[in-house]
C-alpha cells in the first residue's frame, strides 16, 4: 500500500484543529498513519468501478415494526432521568461549553 506523502506542519495543524496535544513521538507516529491512510485511499480512488456489478442482489430486506403510536413518558418521568433540569426541560451542553 503505497504512502503518500504527509508532513509533520499537516499533523500539528490538525492536531491543533482537533484540539489534542501531541508529543513528538505522537507526531512521528500520527505522521507515519495519517500518510498510510492518506496512501490507501488514495489507492481506492484509482479502482475502476465502471465495469463493477452494482451489487444490487446484496440488499438486504430488513423487517421492521410497524410504526404505531404507543403511550409515552409522562413530563416528570422523563425529567427524572435526566442529569440536569431547568426551566421545565433538559439541559443540554453547548458545543462552545466544550
């Protein structure tokens, strides 16, 4: 499996915009799997598929329920399993609470 090229810059910057903090032999280390991973799919994007079967008979038929109102949680049931309540509702962490 051929590896492209990645850069320890590429690794820091991503690392920085995933909020991690990586050591030096974590850098060498995510360098050498990141530049595989890059590598490989850059190995899947030159299969020809124009002559692959569609692949149509692997569906599978799931069987389902059928969808049927049932009864509920009442208000202070559902409230009761959460961690924390205010206002009458769930609180929910912000994405920027972090």
């Amino acid at each position: 499996m051929p590896n492209e090229p990645i850069s320890r810059p590429q690794v820091l910057r991503l690392a920085r915009l995933a909020r991690l903090r990586l050591d030096d032999e974590e850098v060498d280390r995510m360098t050498t799997e990141l530049g595989a991973i890059v590598g490989y799919m850059g190995m899947l994007a030159s299969v020809d598929l124009t002559t692959a079967d569609d692949g149509i008979d692997a569906l599978v038929t799931l069987s389902l329920r059928e969808d049927e109102p049932g009864q509920g949680l009442d208000r202070d049931t559902a409230l009761g399993q959460s961690a924390r309540v205010a206002r009458d509702g769930f609180v929910v962490r912000s994405f920027k609470e972090g």
